[in-house]
C-alpha cells in the first residue's frame, strides 16, 4: 500500500502530470521541490506510479473498439502475452465471466482496424472468438479518474485549465506525432529533452504540446498501480439502455467515483463501464448503486479482471506495478 503522502503525489499529479514540483510541493504542503521529485523518482523507478500521454483517437478521426475474445483452455496467459506486444492493442486484461479476455484496440480508421482484428488479432494461436465493439463516445476515460487525496483548494491550484476551456482546432504534423510518441513513454518529459529527441526548438515543443493539449486530442494521464492504493477488484459492467437514454445514463454513471471509464458503444451492449473495488463483493454492490440510481440499465454481463496484463502501454506485473512499455503507434 502507498503511504498518504505518496496517495497526495500521484493524486497532485493526476491533477496535472506536468505540474512543476514547486507547484507539487505547494499543493502537499511540502517546502522542499526537490523532495517530493526524488520521491516521484522512487515511485517511478518501482513501477507503482507512471505519467503518460496518448491521443484521444475519437477526437483525431480514428476509432477505439473493445473486443472480447475466448481462448482454449490453457492459452489465456500467452494469448494475451503475445497481444500485449503489439502497440495497436494498447490494454490486455484476463477476465472471468463470459469472456476470456478484454482488449482495447485503436486504430486509424475503420479499414486499418479490420485489417489489425483479421490479419493479427485472429491469427494468435489459442483464441477461438472475439467479438468488436466500437466505442461511439467516452464519458469518462482513466485521465479523470481520481484519487481524492487532497482537497478542493489544492485541485483547483494544479490544474491547467484545459478542460474548462473550448476545444480549438488543429493540424497534426510529423512532430506532434513525435512529441506525443515521447510524452507517451513518460509524461513529465522536460521541453528541453522533448526538443533534442524530436529535433526541434524548446519553444516549438512547448507551442506543439500546448496547442494539443488545448485542442484536447492529446491527454496526459498519472496511473497506479491500482492495489497499491486499497483497489485490487477491477470489472467492467456491460449493460444496455433504451437509445434516447445513453447519453443520461452514461454521463450519470461517469459521475460515480468508482468508475474510471464509461463509453456508449455499438453492439448488444451500448453501454459500457469499468470500475476500481476494494473486494469482489463491492462488485455487486456496485451493480445495485448503478441500476439503483439508473433503473433504465439492464446490465447484462460483469467481466471481473483477473489480471491486467497492459494498460495505455504499460506492461504490468502481477501486482499491478509498471515493468515495460510497449510505444502506441497507432497514429503513425
């Protein structure tokens, strides 16, 4: 378990992963920058905590699915072992329930999808069936989720303001691209080391950045090791509600704390939720909050995680904790 001071760090920067350690320390009511950096370094280094970026693929043209897939018997770990290597198919998690594995995929377009699902995904030896559901809009993604180790008044001081902001437009170029890719494998890169590996100005990497982050296609996210923090029971609610309903029941169940994703998707079911619990019992007990406070869903089937094998790019060990990066070039 992280302590509470390590609980406020990662929640400071789940704020804003960029924050300067000034504005960290200020927050946790630190004196020393350098303090609480080295101690980032720590969580960092053990795998418990990371920052990373990737695009908001929905926002740039391209497309999300979450595909369910059966193994034979036996073949569920090497399976997703061999998927979590690819860099299209950006989270791996083994289930139980209905179905063996839950992927998440991104690609392009449509045509680059089917081309992943049949030409890779279909030829790994030991599954024998998925099932695609594409992602019509997130209601809420793992870059909201939150903590709550600190106070309103410390939220408010961290955050950018980016969200509060309307979206402007943009035009990715090659460097976007790379600076993302860079941002990707750790999101706290400095401007200057941005700069020197895209081969640009430290000027135009901020400029770059910012206009991204402002356009909203790019997101920057602090994980953790979800254990370490009291919420060992990952599951994903699969669930319908009538068409004219979605959108009310989608944002009402992103507003749960548990929740850390919640996407309208097509298929038998439309509506989707993944959720942090702190036992297997909080499972159920989550369903009747849901359809409690929702009578309109029906939830049809709860994949319970048994192990998260990758997620946003990150290879995970079995506690939960970071141990490789697999680059998401899915925009490439």
């Amino acid at each position: 378990m992280l302590s509470e001071s390590d609980l406020a760090l990662v929640n400071a920067l789940q704020v804003w992963p960029r924050a300067p350690w000034s504005a960290v320390a200020t927050s946790l009511g630190v004196r020393s920058a350098d303090a609480v950096a080295r101690r980032w370094e720590r969580l960092a280094e053990r795998g418990d905590a990371w920052t990373t970026a990737y695009f908001r693929a929905l926002s740039t043209g391209g497309c999300v699915a979450l595909v369910t897939a059966r193994c034979r018997p036996g073949t569920k770990e090497q399976v997703a072992a061999t998927l979590a290597e690819d860099s299209c198919c950006i989270s791996v998690e083994i289930t139980a329930g209905t179905q063996d594995l839950l992927l998440t995929v991104a690609a392009q377009d449509l045509e680059a999808l089917n081309h992943y699902l049949v030409q890779h995904v279909e030829q790994v030896h030991g599954l024998t069936a998925t099932t695609t559901a594409l992602v019509t809009r997130f209601y809420s993604e793992g870059a909201n989720w939150r903590l709550h180790a600190l106070g309103a008044s410390a939220h408010a001081a961290l955050d950018p303001g980016f969200g509060q902001q309307s979206a402007s437009s943009i035009t990715f170029t090659g460097l976007d691209r790379k600076l993302a890719g860079l941002l990707s494998a750790d999101g706290r890169t400095s401007y200057a080391q941005l700069a020197e590996e895209a081969g640009t100005s430290q000027a135009t990497a901020r400029r770059r950045v910012t206009a991204m982050l402002r356009s909203r296609v790019l997101a920057l996210r602090c994980e953790v090791a979800a254990p370490l923090v009291g919420l060992p029971v990952t599951a994903t609610l699969r669930g319908r509600v009538a068409a004219l309903d979605v959108d009310r029941v989608g944002a009402g169940l992103a507003g749960l704390s548990p929740v850390r994703m919640c996407a309208a998707v097509t298929g038998e079911h439309n509506l989707v939720a993944t959720v942090w619990l702190p036992s297997i019992s909080a499972v159920q007990q989550f369903e009747q909050v849901a359809t409690r406070n929702f009578p309109a869903l029906v939830v049809h089937d709860t994949l319970v995680n048994l192990r998260t094998v990758k997620r946003m790019g990150r290879l995970l060990d079995r506690s939960g904790r970071a141990t490789g990066f697999v680059p998401m070039r899915v925009w490439a």
